[in-house]
C-alpha cells in the first residue's frame, strides 16, 4: 500500500499551515485507471488473457485506492461516501468470473468506478488527515519537551529531531512512504524519551524521600529496566525501549506508592501513642474540645488510608498526633492548675487553723 502524498511533519520553525499547502490535492480522478478501449478480442466469446489480466489490475487497483482511504481516515471523514464505496466493492467483489469479452470489458469499468469512488475519498480526506498527523507529531515533541527530556537527553533528543526534519524533507521531495516511516519513527523516540523523563523524575522523587529502604526491588528492577531503554533506543529498537520505560516508570511508581504507605504507617502508629498518651491524663475529659478535633483529623487519616491516599493520610496523621500533643499538654496544665489550687486552699486552711488554735491560747491564757 502506497502511503499518503502529504508532508504530514512539523518541527521547530515550521508551520502546519505550510504543511497543509502541501497535503492539498487536485480533484482529478485517480491516474490508476484501467483503459480498456485498445483490448481485443470478439466481445462475444471467452476474454482474453490480457483482458483478464486488465481485469484483475483493475481491481487491484481500487483495492489500493480503498487502503489509501483508509489509511487517511476516510471511513471516519466521509461515512456515508464510504459505505456506498463499499456496497459497491461487495456487489463487484460477490461477481461470477466473466464469460465473454464484453462482459470483462463492463467488469473492469465497474472496478475503475470502485477506484474513483475511494480515490475521491482519500483525497477529500486527505488535508484534514494531514493536518492531524502534523498535530500529532508536534504535541509528541511538545509533551517529551514537558517532561524534561530534551535536558534530560539532549543527544538523544536530537536523533528524534532529526528524523522528524528527515521526515518533512522526503515529503518536500515526495518520498511519501519514506516521510511516514521517518515521522513514525520520530513520534515513537519522542513518546520514548517523554516516558524515560518521567521515569527519572519518580526516581529523583523517591530519592529526595529516602524511599528506597521500603521496596529495594522495584527501586533496582527500576533503574535496570531505564537502562535497558535507553540501549534499546541507541539500537533502534523503538518497541522494546517503549516496553522498559514503561516498566521503568511504573516500578518506580510502586516504589514511591510502597514507600509512602510505609511511612502513613509509621504516621499512624505515632498517631495512635500521642492518642493513648492523651488519654492517660484524662485529656478526652479535661481537654475534651482539643481532643475531639484531634479525633476528627485522626478519623480523617484512616479514612485517607482505606482509601490508598498515602501522602494524605501521613499529613493528618501528624497533624493529628500534634493536636493530640496539645490536647494532652493542655489536660496535663489544667490538672497541675488544679493541684496548686488544691495545694493553696490546703495551705489556707492550714494557717486557718494554725490562727485559731493561737487564739485559743490566746483566750484561754487570758483566763
């Protein structure tokens, strides 16, 4: 199947409107066209061989022209325009071999008229096609540049740029299928690299945190499966350096997620001690206002936690341990407050005491 005959690839300082210029198709009939006025042969009797031979280009020809369509998406821009193409290829398609020449001559006209009908599809689709395709190719570019790549890399960042210019240059020179390759070739070391970024910026997250204690294997199988990507992607071998950054990126993930659950974990049993040591010193009554908006944020993290939002539920665990802090402190205040009360009115009721006796003697010494 030929490719499209557009310059679908876009990059740097080119434009898609200068692409689309060049997408741009006239509204001539296809040029695969089967003539068959200079065949002979009594039109009455068994065709020729070269009248077969006519026959069987003509519909290899539309077929052709039908995957050109398709390849440009014209099924989806042009439904109805693609079914009665369609129609029309499943009622030549279902036909009987031709008996006489007359009728092999009628065949190849209804195949010539299948192949205008899909070539008509594919060139009514085919601007609309291209400009997509140069739209996919940018935000591929745009979404590895997001991701930090072409810092990352920037050696290897320039083999994809180089074959996306490659791509536009065979397009300029109509080396259509060439173009495609190039171009897919471009978005797949694109797509590659935005993934490894991605990669290195999980790993350089679960170094900051210290998280490699917590899943030592995935953080190793992590790392070797980055490597495997990247010598993948110096050889060329754009599918299976897809599949390790992929694995890359997701391992690292797992680092990161089992390293937080660990670290809510550790979060909730520090939770719970400052919890139980609140209610050693009666906070839950003496500072029960404290207490009970520490147990709201504490009911809070578990529910975080049930719910797998690990760096949420660490959060208000320690914002719950802290209010639990304080709700102790506060209970702990208020029942030293209360023994120095207690202490003082002791106290006064001691010198109380000590006054009326000395006035008693006072009195009874009188007598």
């Amino acid at each position: 199947m030929k490719k499209p005959k557009c310059g679908v690839f876009i990059l740097l300082g080119l434009l898609i409107p200068f692409i689309l210029i060049s997408c741009k198709t006239t509204a001539a009939g296809p040029d695969s066209l089967v003539d068959s006025s200079a065949l002979t042969g009594d039109p009455s009797g068994p065709p020729s061989d070269d009248a077969l031979a006519a026959l069987a280009k003509a519909r290899a020809n539309a077929e052709e022209s039908r995957d050109k369509a398709e390849y440009v998406k014209g099924e989806e821009y042009f439904p109805a325009e693609w079914t009665a193409a369609g129609e029309l290829y499943s009622q030549a398609a279902g036909r009987e071999e031709p008996e006489t020449g007359a009728e092999t001559v009628a065949r190849i006209g209804e195949w010539n008229g299948i192949n205008t009908a899909y070539d008509k599809i594919y060139k009514d689709s085919l601007e609309r096609f291209c400009g997509e395709q140069a739209q996919v190719l940018v935000r591929a570019r745009d979404e590895a540049v997001e991701a930090g790549a072409q810092e990352l890399v920037p050696d290897r960042f320039k083999l994809a740029d180089d074959l996306a210019a490659s791509a536009q240059e065979k397009a300029d020179k109509k080396d259509y299928a060439g173009s495609a390759s190039d171009g897919k070739a471009a978005r797949d070391r694109y797509s590659v690299l935005k993934t490894l970024a991605e990669a290195s910026a999980k790993q350089d997250e679960a170094d900051a945190l210290n998280l490699y204690a917590y899943d030592p294997e995935n953080y190793d199988l992590a790392a070797a499966a980055g490597n495997d990507a990247v010598e993948f992607y110096d050889a060329g071998d754009l599918a299976a350096a897809q599949d390790s950054a992929n694995e890359s990126l997701l391992r690292f993930n797992l680092v990161i997620q089992n390293g937080h659950l660990a670290l809510a974990e550790s979060a909730s049993a520090s939770a719970r001690e400052s919890r139980e040591a609140a209610q050693e010193v009666k906070a839950d009554v003496a500072s029960r206002a404290d207490f009970d908006a520490a147990d709201e944020v504490y009911n809070e993290a578990h529910a975080a936690l049930r719910e797998n939002n690990y760096v949420e539920a660490e959060r208000l665990f320690d914002e719950s341990a802290g209010l639990f802090e304080t709700a102790r402190d506060n209970a702990a205040a208020k029942r030293r407050q209360a023994e120095e009360a207690l202490r003082q009115a002791e106290e006064r009721l001691l010198e109380s005491d000590q006054k009326a006796k000395a006035a008693d003697e006072v009195i009874g010494g009188g007598n």
